[in-house]
C-alpha cells in the first residue's frame, strides 16, 4: 500500500506545466473505437483511467501503442473482435460507459459491465440508456452488465432532465452512425464535450452546436482516423491555482486555455488573489489576507463540482464566513469527514457546506474518499502545520499525472511511501 506524506507550510512557488484533461481523454479515447482506421491521440495524461482504457481496448481486439512516456497513444480499431468489454477494468471505471456508446454506435451492440469511478452516492445512466432507446436500441441490465443492441440505430430528438456530460458525450458517440440527424437538447457545455466533438469531427463525424446547449449529429457511415491534441485539464490547473493560494505561494500554471478557467479566477479575485492572465497561463498569488466567498456548483461555464471540495478547503482558511453550494452531485461532501481531522470547520447542511473561516489546518493521517477528496486532502496537507499522512492514493493516480514530482518541483516537501498492509 502507498501513502502520501507531507510536511506542510512550504509556499509553493514557480511553474508547472498543466497535462491533458482527464475527462476529455477518458471520453476520446474510446471514441477512437468509432474510427476504422489508426488514431493518434496526443497530450494525453499519464494517468490510471487511460491506461485502463486502452487495456479495455485491447482486450476487444484494438491495438494500441503508447508513446511519448504515456502521453500520446496511438489505436487501431480496425481489428476489434469482440462488442463484450472487459468486466473488471470498466468496472473499475467510470468512464468506460463510452465503451456503450462507442461499441453501439460502430458495431450496433456493446456489453459493458455496469461503471465504477468516484462515489458520490447515486449516479445512475438513465439517461444514456433512454437516449440509446430513443435512437432504437433495446437495453438490458443484468448481472451486472448492460447491454445495448440495435438492428439500425435511428437519428432522434433527446431531451436531458440534466445537461449530463456522460450521457451528452455517449450519445454523440452512438449518433455519429445513426442514420439521419439526431439532436440533443440541454447538451453539457463542457470543455471536454467540445474536444469529443471535435475529434469526432476530424475523423468525418457531421456534429454542430457542441459547447452550446442545443447538438446536432448527421449520420455518418464511417469514420476514418486522424491525429488530435487534447486540451489541457482545467481540474488539473484549478487545483495548482488553489495550491498557490492556500499556501501563500506564487505559481503560473503554464499551458492552459485561460477562458476555461474564469469561473475558478473570478472566485480567487473575489477572495483577495491576483491572477495574471498569460496566452496560455494563469499566474495566481495573494494581494493580502484571503476573505471568504460564496460558490455555487454547475454545469460549465458555472463552477465546476470537480473543483468544489479544493475550493471548500480554501475558503476554510480565508477571513470569514463563506457558504459552499453543491447542486451537480447529491452527496459530494464525504470529504468533509477526513478534513475535519486536519482541522477543517465546515458544516454540511444538505447540498450546502458553511465554513466560518480563518482555519489554520494541523497535519493529521487522512485517507481519500475519492479523486478529487484525494486532492483536497493534499491541499491542506500543504498548508498544515505538520506532518500529514494521505492514505487511499490510488484514487488520486486515477486523475493527477506526477502529481508529487509537480509539488516537489514548486517547493513542497512531498514523497509517496510504501507501507505494509
Ligand atoms: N445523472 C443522472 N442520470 C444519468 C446521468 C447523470 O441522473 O444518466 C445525474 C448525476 O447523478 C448527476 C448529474 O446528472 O447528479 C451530472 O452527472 P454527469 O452525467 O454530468 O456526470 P458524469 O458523467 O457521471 C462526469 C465526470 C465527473 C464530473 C461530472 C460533472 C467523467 C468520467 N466524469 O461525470 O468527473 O464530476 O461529469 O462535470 O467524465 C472527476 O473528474 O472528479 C469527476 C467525478
């Protein structure tokens, strides 16, 4: 088992180089499957999630190749032999249902164990399996595994209760093939759906609208491959940019889109930071002492939840009161548990968390409730008065590539360590 350990109250200063983005590689990785021809998927992160998805690849037929230390990876589709995915590596997984909706869309039928991932209590596929249907697809879940067929899948208009990233990126990848226009109504807007359709749209998918809320999809009958750069992880750079200011330190987070980054910017000006806005940087240091703030989670360009647990361990340490709003996911504060051992004065109230502020955080043995909890806790072990001991990291390794030699290299004082069970 690994740990974690970190001697806190090091400001981090400098630069750090800002990778792929997770949730855009996770979904073009296996969009590649759409593809009868060889894709060559550039900026990738060097993390878990991908290589279990092109495990998962591989173990359908594909081939597929990493170069580049992990950071390009090139697949061949052309040789899958099988539509039934690998139980345990998706399973393992949240990301693998795009294995449904990529083996639905080229071959018209996929088997894919029901998904894994984070924990955030309920989180259903309804609506990917109401879109498939509505396209034709006859859906079964049993034994844990769904399973989607469909003699020919039809073009359809789809309504989503909720702008659901996965179920707007999964039905894409479905409707790239079905014949005539379908056409998704409150779509995500996220980055990453974007970066999907625009892969799509190299290899000669026919998608409009991406990044509004209204896609459209023309069927195609074929899609051939292509070479594509990922855009850079917002998450990734949001939580250096975090880092930077519960440590009282000075970091520019190099090559990023700035513009996907307004929402975590605007927050960190409202609590007394400067952020300077480069081409492709954000540096981010204090002007004084830190002053709480209210944020509120949705859909992009609103705050996105998978900063909400950094940006609760902040404000924590800012002067005064801030109220913390969760409104994505229905039980994202199982953080707070763990926090509450490195000192952290939050109070949760349904979707909605309270810190009175000014929270100086002692170290503490914690353990990561999921991804993004992982991250959190190595926030405040940063700035904790002390030695704090992260244990569950392999939740972490599924999201942040060298996320300690990144730190190290700004100045904290970070290892991993091997324990015995
Ligand atoms: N929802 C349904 N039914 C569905 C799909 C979603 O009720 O069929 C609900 C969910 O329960 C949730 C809301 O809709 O309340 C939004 O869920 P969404 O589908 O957008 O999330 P997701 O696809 O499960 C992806 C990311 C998450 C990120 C969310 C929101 C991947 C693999 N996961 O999850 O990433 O938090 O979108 O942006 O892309 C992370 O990176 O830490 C992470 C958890």
């Amino acid at each position: 088992m690994e740990h974690i350990v970190i001697n806190g109250q090091q400001p981090l200063v400098g630069k750090v180089q800002i990778g792929g983005a997770k949730n855009a590689a996770v979904a073009i990785v296996p969009a590649a499957i759409a593809a009868n021809g060889i894709c060559i998927i550039e900026n990738l992160p060097d993390i878990k999630d991908v290589q279990n998805l092109a495990a998962s690849i591989e173990k359908l037929g594909g081939k597929c190749r990493f170069l580049d230390e992990g950071k390009t990876l090139e697949v061949d589709a052309s040789c899958i032999t099988t539509h039934v995915a690998d139980y345990d590596l998706c399973a393992k997984m949240r990301s693998s249902y795009y294995l449904l909706g990529a083996l639905l869309g080229r071959f018209g039928k996929a088997e894919v164990s029901m998904p894994g991932g984070c924990d955030f209590g309920y989180r259903p596929i309804d609506y990917h399996i109401k879109g498939f249907e509505a396209m034709g697809a006859k859906c079964v879940l049993e034994h844990g595994w769904v399973k989607v067929s469909a003699e020919k899948l039809t073009g359809a208009n789809i309504y989503l209760d909720f702008p659901s990233v996965g179920a707007t990126i999964n039905l894409m990848l479905a409707a790239v093939f079905a014949e005539g226009t379908t056409k998704i109504e409150n779509a995500a807007r996220e980055p990453h759906v974007v970066d999907t359709a625009n892969f799509l749209n190299m290899m000669g998918a026919k998608i409009s609208g991406a990044g509004t809320d209204i896609i459209r999809i023309n069927g195609v009958n074929e899609l051939g491959g292509g070479r594509y750069t990922i855009i850079p992880d917002p998450i990734e750079a949001g939580t250096y940019m975090i880092a930077a200011a519960i440590t009282n330190g000075d970091i520019t987070v190099e090559n990023i889109i700035p513009k996907h980054m307004d929402h975590l910017t605007a927050k960190l000006r409202d609590m007394n930071c400067q952020v300077e806005e480069g081409e492709d940087s954000l540096r981010v240091y204090r002007n004084g002492d830190l002053k709480g703030c209210d944020v509120k989670t949705s859909g992009y360009p609103g705050f996105p939840t998978d900063l909400q647990p950094q940006m609760a361990t902040l404000l924590c340490t800012a002067c005064g009161a801030s109220v913390v709003t969760e409104t994505v996911f229905n039980n994202r504060f199982q953080y707070i548990n763990e926090l509450k051992r490195l000192g952290a004065n939050l109070k949760v109230e349904g979707r909605t968390a309270v810190t009175k502020g000014n929270c100086t955080f002692t170290g503490a043995q914690v353990a990561a409730t999921d991804l993004r909890s992982g991250a959190t806790l190595v926030l405040a072990g940063l700035a904790a008065k002390g030695e704090t001991t992260i244990g569950n990291i392999f939740h972490l390794d599924r999201g942040y590539e060298n996320l300690e030699s990144k730190l190290r290299a700004l100045g904290a004082d970070i290892k991993r360590v091997v324990v015995e069970e």
